[in-house]
C-alpha cells in the first residue's frame, strides 16, 4: 500500500481514519504533540523535545542513531507491507531532519534518505507521479 504525504493534518484525522498508521516526528523521548492516538507512530529524529544544541543527536552516536531509525522506519515498513496506508506528516519530520543536519550530517543524511526510499518504495499508485506508459 502506499505512502502519502501530507503538510497539515489534525488529531481528527488521526481518530477517523483508525487503519492508517500517521508518522510524526519525535524524540528519544516520546512525541513532541504528546499525540495519543493508537495509529500514531514516532519517527526519531533527536534525543529530546526542544530546540536547545543539546537535544539533537550527534555524529558520535551515529550507529546508535541509525539503529533507532531503522527500528522506526521497519515499523512502518511492516504496516505497509500488510497493505497498510502510511501518512506521512512531512512538514513535521523534515523541518526536525533539516534542523538535524547541522548537527550530525551523516546520520541526517540516513534519515532523510530513508524517509525518501520509503516514499519512492510505496509511493501511490494513479496520481501525479506515477510514470504513463507510452
């Protein structure tokens, strides 16, 4: 099933649509939103919730780094690979993996290609992006 991208998206939506798993960004340390709706899933992207240096992850760490990202994103592989749906809240998680590259580059670049391949991967299927056969 597929990946669909979305820049703004309310609790509501979350509570309706109860098969759709939502991707948030969020922390060691749980969600930023303090969403708590079943279908919610975390996307890791630092150590803490705030803007402070200290709570982005660093380059130093960066195995460590990619093992919580590649747990996450596996979840969300799972899902999909169960012909589940997957929303993406990409105005949420990019503007933390932007914030991110200042401060550990390489594992910024494993996230944002990560979430990248999984949007290639299961992108949908009949919209603006699929590729006419000629």
């Amino acid at each position: 099933m597929p990946v669909i991208t979305l820049v703004d998206m309310s609790k509501r939506d979350m509570i309706v649509n109860q098969t759709v798993m939502f991707v948030v960004s969020s922390t060691d340390k749980g969600t930023f939103n303090s969403i708590n709706v079943s279908n919610v899933v975390g996307l890791r992207v630092k150590a803490a919730p705030s803007q402070e240096v200290e709570a982005y992850w660093k380059d130093d760490t960066y195995e460590v780094n990619l093992q919580k990202i590649d747990e996450d994103i596996k979840i969300v592989e799972q899902h999909l690979n169960n012909n589940g749906v997957v929303v993406l809240y990409e105005i949420d998680i990019f503007s933390e993996i932007t914030r991110l590259e200042k401060y550990a580059p390489k594992t910024f670049d494993h996230l944002f290609n990560s979430v990248q391949n999984l949007k290639n991967k299961y992108s949908p299927k009949g919209f603006y992006n699929e590729q006419k056969e000629t």
